[in-house]
C-alpha cells in the first residue's frame, strides 16, 4: 500500500507531539499505544489473522520493554513494577506464540489499570503544578 501525503502529514503530527511531550506525558502516550496494541490483537487473534495479532503482541512487547528500561532504582517501586513488566513480557510472547486470546485478555487484564494509574498521577502532577502557580501570583 502506498503511503500517502495524508499518511507523512499524520506521521510528522505523530512525531512532533512525541518530540515536545514531557516525561509524564511520554509515559502515558506508552500506555496508551500499549493497550491499542493489545486490543488490536486480541481483535485479530479473533479473527484468525495471526500476522496482525504478532505484530501487536511483538510492538506490545517492545513497548513494555522501553517501559521497563525507563525505570529508575531511585524509585522504592521500581522493583515491583520491573517484576510486572517482566511478567507481561513473558504472557505477551506466550499469547502470541500459542495464539492464545485469553492470555491476551489477561494481559489486557493487566495494563488497563497500570494505565489508568499513570493517568491518574500524571493528571494530579497537572493539578498540583496549576495549583502551585496560582498560589505564586
């Protein structure tokens, strides 16, 4: 399939949006793509196009893997989270090496609050940094 010029001017959107995001916003532009990915594939797994439901598994895999090397050991959780993503990188091989839509569920199971978390944080970071400048003028 050809790309498009519509296709180059989404993609330089895309990549402009990335380029001046800050960190939290980075964060939740993963989890965001993260779930896409995952639902994307269990809607292929469905309907039997194996090829679809691997390159969303494996782009899923990609990203938990930046996820994870975005850790840091200064933070107490950074264990625990890195065993989570360790985990979800082992069901997501799993689901798409047996092509199992119930392990693609789980791990859906799994992301959609670990996304509505960051969510959550990054909208309060929001709130206390507005809060903070309205007490300063």
């Amino acid at each position: 399939m050809p790309i498009t010029s519509l296709d180059r001017a989404k993609q330089q959107y895309l990549e402009q949006q990335v380029a001046s995001a800050s960190p939290e916003r980075l964060l939740i532009l993963l989890y965001d793509r993260l779930l896409v990915d995952v639902d994307r594939a269990r809607v292929a797994q469905d309907a039997g196009d194996w090829i679809a439901a691997g390159t969303h598994l494996t782009h899923a895999q990609w990203i938990v893997a930046e996820l994870s090397g975005s850790l840091t050991d200064v933070w107490d959780g950074s264990d625990d989270l890195r065993g989570v993503y360790t985990y979800l990188t082992g069901r997501l091989i799993t689901a798409n090496i047996d092509r199992d839509a119930a392990i693609t569920a789980e791990c859906r199971d799994i992301i959609a609050p670990l996304r509505d978390a960051w969510h959550e944080a990054a909208a309060s970071m929001t709130g206390s940094a507005h809060g903070i400048a309205s007490a300063s003028a």
